[in-house]
C-alpha cells in the first residue's frame, strides 16, 4: 500500500511539469532547421560506437584474464 501512495505521489507531483513543456522544444527546432540535428546525431552515434568498442575490448581482455587465473590454478 505504502507502494502504491508513493508512486501516486509521484505521479500527481510531477503533472505540472508535463504541463509545462512545449510541444516541440526551440533548440531542437533550431538545430533542425540549420541542418546541425545531423551533426549532433552524428556525434551521438559515435560516442555510442566509441563506448562499444571499449567494452568489447575490455571483455576480452577480462577473459583472457580469467582464462589465465583458471590455468594457473590447475
């Protein structure tokens, strides 16, 4: 119960906030209509590849790791 009220809260507290906001927001717009959405996307994308990459290496190389550990101990 204490749950359900909390969330409710929440919920209720945070209306006036959707309220608020515009249907489309002005940066987006700008960005939009000058053509710079496709860098900013861009950049996004990369930073996303970028993070990928890292964590399959790091996998790797914590495995290889543990590969290591489990020969070592045998």
């Amino acid at each position: 119960m204490k749950l359900l009220s909390a969330f409710l809260f929440f919920c209720l507290l945070s209306m006036p906030l959707l309220a608020n906001t515009p249907a489309e927001p002005e940066m987006a717009e700008a960005l939009r209509s000058s053509g710079k959405i496709y860098v900013v996307v861009l950049v996004i994308a990369l930073v996303f590849v970028g993070l990928g990459i890292y964590l399959f290496r790091l996998d790797r190389k914590v495995s290889k790791l543990e590969k290591e550990s489990q020969s070592d101990k045998s």
